[in-house]
C-alpha cells in the first residue's frame, strides 16, 4: 500500500505487516470480547499481506492448514469459491477495495479459513468490511464469539459496501433520467455507459456469490454445524436480494440507454429531414446556375438588361414551388 495516500492522521499499523507479513492477530474469549492472553483465548485471528512474500512462506509453512486450503490461499488466480475440506471453511470472496487504496472503488478478493478455533484471513490491498470489523473490535463495540459470527459480519459489511454502491447508482440514474425527460441529455451517453459497466462489476460479483451459498447449502448442508449452516442461509437470502436489485437497475439502465437512443435517432432524423429539404430546394436552383454557367453561344437573356433579376425571380419560384412539394410530402 502507499501510505502517502492514507489521510493525515490516519493509523497505518493495521495496513503494514510486521516480520511474519501479518497485519495483526486478535485473541478472543468464549464472550467473543478481544483479549491480549493468547492463554485465555477461545479463538484466534490471524490476518496476512498476502503480497508480502514472508506471509505466504508463513500460509505455505502452516501444517494446521490442510494443503487445498493452503493452495487456496497462495494461489495466483481470483476465482470466488467456498469450500469445506477436513472441517475447515474456506474460501476467496469478493470486496470494495478501501479508500486508503492505491486502486479505491473497484473490488479486491478476501480470503478466509476457519474452524472452531481459528480463523485465517489474507488479503491484496486494504479492504473497506475487513477495516470496517477490526475498527468495531478495536473500539469494543462489537464481540464475536466464534470464527462464523465474523466471518459473517465481514461478508455483511460487504453486502453493506455493495448496496451503498447500488444506492448511489440508483441515485445517479435518478439524475441521468430527470435530463433526459427534460430533454437535457445530450451529455449523458457517457454517465450512462460509465453506469452500466459499474453495475455489470458489481452485478457479476452478487451473482457468483448468491451461487456459492447455494453451492455451499446443496454441498456441505450435512457436513457443516448447524450455525454454519445458518450462516449460509443468511448471507444467500441477502445475496439474492442484492442480485435482484442489480438486475432492476441493470434492466432500467437499458431502458434509459434505449430511450436515449431513440432520442438520439430522432434528431439525426430531424437532421436529414432539415438537410433533405435544403438539397431539394436547392437542386433547382443548382441546375438553373449550372444552365447559364456554360461558356457557349445561344444563351437567352445574355443581352437583356433584367436577364438576371429573371432568371434568379425565376430559381426563386421554383425552389418555393419544391419547398411546399416536399414539406408536403413529409407531413404525409
């Protein structure tokens, strides 16, 4: 991470890794309160730099570890998945990058392992729920008494980051359609393309984690504790609604972005209508021009004082004439 991004005063301990490329490790008892005696400890968190080179020897070297969730964590490629392997929970899950980041307001991918008594986290760059949760624990105003409760909160912290990034979509498509209505859409094209990319990021990462709780249900139902399971229903529910409300916001941005279209469409019409015209009364005109232009003998007129008043009285009528016959024609 740049530190040089982080605000003044900003506490940059819990984003730079000590020897072993943790970024902390909290004890807590069976309360779930934070405790500094790792004797009195009932479980333990243990969160990684996971681009730090000392913590991924430390996950490599971390026999506790059962070797898939160890090649989960230090594995090169982002693929979201959850995963049960010797009662061990683990998995690589989406998350808004924190605004200290160097890359703020896209996604990073929190990884976990847990058990009973441990939980092991590892992450990129700073992220918004991770930060969001050991500010809470800092501070005692929230307890976890086992491993589940905070992973559940982590991941509700980033449905939380997520629907917030809804609302402001939704909020920035309520402006987008006010100037289109009010006919004040002409630099709109862009916002909504910039929208709907947005959404399609956000959209795919609800649709992939609404398929891996109900992965997880359909899978491991007989194999996880019953708060587990709990957990896992949860967090699906609220996935599906976030997905639903993607979906609508999705469908509305190419409803605006049609409606734009065919406001677009309308004034290239209005465009060639006005162009059309102009070539056909024109047209004459040109051709009369063009008549007496030529260089040869014979032309009428040549040696009449008003001979260019006539002819151009003349190009005057005819182009009247050919402006009611097409202004005609398009009204019909």
């Amino acid at each position: 991470m740049d530190t040089a991004l982080a605000p003044e005063g900003t506490d940059l301990s819990p984003y730079l890794p000590d020897e072993h490329g943790l970024f902390f490790t909290y004890h807590f008892t069976t309360e779930g309160v934070r405790t500094k005696d790792a004797g009195a400890a009932h479980w333990t968190w243990r969160s990684y730099q996971l681009s730090d080179m000392r913590a991924r020897h430390e996950i490599g070297a971390d026999q506790a570890l059962p070797a898939p969730v160890r090649e989960g964590f230090l594995t090169a490629n982002h693929g979201c998945h959850i995963d049960l392997e010797d009662d061990w929970l683990y998995g690589d899950l989406p998350d808004l990058r924190h605004d200290y980041s160097a890359e703020a307001g896209g996604l990073g991918h929190f990884r976990f392992a847990l058990n009973d008594t441990m939980l092991v986290g590892a992450r990129k760059q700073p992220l918004q729920s991770v930060d969001n949760i050991r500010k809470a624990i800092e501070n005692g105003s929230r307890k976890f008494r086992s491993p589940a409760e905070l992973i559940e909160a982590v991941i509700g912290q980033s449905f939380d980051g997520m629907a917030a990034e809804l609302a402001t979509m939704g909020d920035t498509l309520d402006g987008i359609e006010d100037r289109i209505v009010c006919d004040a859409w002409h630099n709109e094209r862009q916002a909504l393309v910039d929208a709907r990319r947005h959404l399609v990021v956000i959209h795919r990462q609800m649709a992939t984690l609404t398929n891996l709780f109900r992965h997880l249900d359909h899978s491991h139902r007989n194999d996880l504790p019953d708060s587990i399971n709990d957990m896992a229903a949860r967090l699906s529910h609220r996935a599906q609604t976030l997905h639903y409300d993607g979906e609508q916001l999705q469908a509305r941005t190419r409803l605006l972005q049609d409606e734009l279209m065919a406001k677009l469409t309308t004034q290239s019409n209005r465009l060639l209508y006005v162009l059309s015209v102009m070539t056909a009364v024109l047209l004459p005109m040109t051709i009369i021009s063009g008549l007496f232009g030529m260089n040869v003998g014979g032309l009428p007129l040549v040696d009449t004082p008003m001979g260019f008043w006539v002819v151009t009285a003349v190009s005057l009528l005819i182009a009247g004439v050919t402006y009611l016959f097409v202004r005609r024609l398009g009204q019909m």
